[in-house]
C-alpha cells in the first residue's frame, strides 16, 4: 500500500483502511494449508484481524468465535464473509464441537484473554489467561498456533536500553494479569513441547487505531486540560493494521517448540513528548502529573523487524490521525489502556 490517508471520516473508512493486506500477507496465507480459527475474535482487534484474513485468503474459510455478546460485531463480521460460532470457551465441551483439522482447518489464531477487573476477580482471570489456554492447547494441539500475549510477560527494563528482548526471561512485576499471561504461553509450550504443535507467541505491546490505545489516552487528556500522568513515562505502540498483519503472517512462520516474538513500533516513546505532540496540534499546554519512572515495558523488535521489515504506519502519522480524530469527536470505544499501571492491578 503506497501512500497513506491523511484523515479518516468515518469508522467504515478507518477499518476498511485497516483491513486491507499487503501482497506480503496474501503470500504468506497462501503458503500455508488450511481454513483458519479465530478464537476470541469479539474484542479490539478480532473483528479487524479477521476481516484482513479473510480479504488476504478469500479463498480459506476464516471462522471466528466468541460469545458476541454486541451482536453487531457478529452481524458486521459475517457481512465480511467471516463465518461467526457463538461460544464459550470456559465450556470444554464446547471447545470439541468447534471445527477442527478434521474439518479442513489447518489455522488457529488464539486471542482471548482476561485484564480488567482482573484484581477484583483473580479467578476468573487465572482461568482465562492459563485454564482456556489449557484446553484450547489440548483440543487444538493439530493446528499452528498463534497466540496473542503480552509485553507485560517480562520485567520493566530500563527507558535509555533497546528493550526487552524474547531471550530476557519471562519475569513480571507483581500482579494475577502479568502472571497469568506467562502461564497461558507455558500451556501453549507444553501441548507444543509433548504434541509437536507449531506456533508463535506475539508479545504485542499496545496496538492503537483512532478509537482506543495509548495515544488516544494522551490525546485525549491533552484535549480535555485534565494532567497526563507520568508515572509509566515510556511506551511502545503499533498500529493496530500492522499488529494484525504481522500476527497473521506469523502461521507461515512458526516454529516447535512455539516461540515467542515481540512486536510493536521500533521507538520507544516519552509520555511527556507525545502529550506536547498532541498539545501542539491542539493549540493547548499539556498539563503533567508526578515524574517518570526510570523503567516500563519496552520491547526490542530486532526479530520482527527482520522477519517483517519495519510497520508501515510511522508513529508522527498515527499522532495525526489522533489528534485529527480526537479534536472532532470522533467516537471511542470506551476502552483506556490503563498503560500508566505499575503495580500490576488492573
């Protein structure tokens, strides 16, 4: 895709934008046998992940499952031609019922998960983040895998370094949701350890399109006058396009035992910087609140960057499209990142 939109109008504009492949993931998907499984498709970036499948693989049946408890992503999705399956993955017997390599899916794309609410709920997110893995591990242990994880899998490293890269050992602060996402890959692991069960554990940190993430919490802080917090002064973020993408070319690239591989944008951002960014395209001062940290989740993308080349959208055009999307009111998903966390409760 050559030149890059300046604005987006509307939210069918945007994911329509969003879901278009590149003839490098078209490639890729072709290369690879089989329909594919989306599992957990109903949350940010399911319904887009799904959509750029099935546009890049017309051919392979793509087959998303969640609750849909919006039926109108259920609705939206089959209009793409995304096959949709209702169904709760806490229910094992409903896991077996699900197509599967006998029924010519080859794929599985696992993206569920458990993080808000997760302090006030620590069972339901233990189950979610390491008892679905379980099961899904087991009942899919025929399928190449990808896996959506997290940064918050490995420790803060310090601002001023290239990041964490996938050999720095999988340590988190304290907190149930890091935890736990270190025990959903290790379920992953081990059905790929004992089973032979290709896969990749993406080590996502903060994709972002104009109605979620970490720069339309900064964005839209800046806006409104209130104080950016600094407390977690850096971030990593991608656009939610090239998350999806490099995730999805990721079934022509796994290996076994699964392995993980960290991806988002190859610049670790200040908190500080981006709220000026934002506060001159507004015509506002940013207003800050406490000093930042001499650490926060950083990841080093050499291996992504290698395999994939660098995202296409470069973060000074994601900050235009923010601001540009936020000082017209855009609509939100309601969803902040919370990304200034520290102490691992969410």
């Amino acid at each position: 895709m050559s030149q890059l939109p300046t604005r987006f109008e509307t939210v069918e504009e945007l994911e329509d934008f969003m879901t278009a492949p590149s003839p490098a993931l078209a490639a890729d998907l072709v290369a690879v046998d089989g329909d594919i499984l989306v599992l957990g498709v109903g949350g940010k970036m399911g319904p887009t992940l799904a959509r750029m499948a099935k546009r890049a693989a017309p051919g392979k049946r793509v087959i998303g499952v969640a609750r849909f408890s919006d039926p109108a992503v259920k609705a939206s999705l089959e209009r793409h031609g995304v096959e949709c399956i209702g169904c709760d993955l806490l229910d094992r017997s409903a896991l077996q019922r699900l197509p599967n390599v006998k029924d010519g899916v080859r794929n599985l794309v696992f993206m569920a998960g458990h993080k808000f609410g997760a302090t006030g709920n620590t069972a339901l997110t233990w189950m979610m983040n390491v008892g679905v893995p379980a099961m899904v591990a087991d009942t899919f242990a025929e399928l190449r895998t990808v896996v959506f994880s997290t940064a918050c899998v490995y420790p803060f490293v310090p601002v001023d370094g290239p990041g964490a890269s996938e050999d720095t050992p999988a340590t988190p602060p304290p907190g149930d949701y890091a935890n736990s996402c270190v025990g959903r890959e290790k379920m992953f692991e081990y059905v790929s350890r004992q089973r032979g069960t290709p896969g990749r554990f993406v080590r996502l940190s903060y994709a972002i399109d104009m109605r979620y993430g970490v720069l339309y919490d900064v964005a839209s802080t800046v806006f409104a006058g209130a104080p950016v917090d600094l407390t977690m002064g850096h971030a990593d973020v991608i656009w939610q396009g090239d998350a999806n993408e490099q995730s999805l070319r990721l079934l022509a690239h796994c290996t076994m035992p699964a392995s993980p591989i960290n991806i988002t944008g190859p610049r670790h951002l200040s908190v500080r910087w981006l709220a000026g960014e934002f506060g001159r395209r507004f015509g506002k001062a940013p207003v800050f609140d406490g000093q930042e940290a001499p650490t926060a989740w950083l990841l080093d993308t050499s291996q992504a960057c290698s395999l994939f080349g660098p995202p296409r959208v470069p973060i000074e055009t994601m900050i235009d499209w923010v601001a540009d999307w936020v000082a017209r009111g855009g609509p939100s998903l309601g969803k902040p990142t919370h990304f200034s966390t520290r102490d691992g409760k969410y």
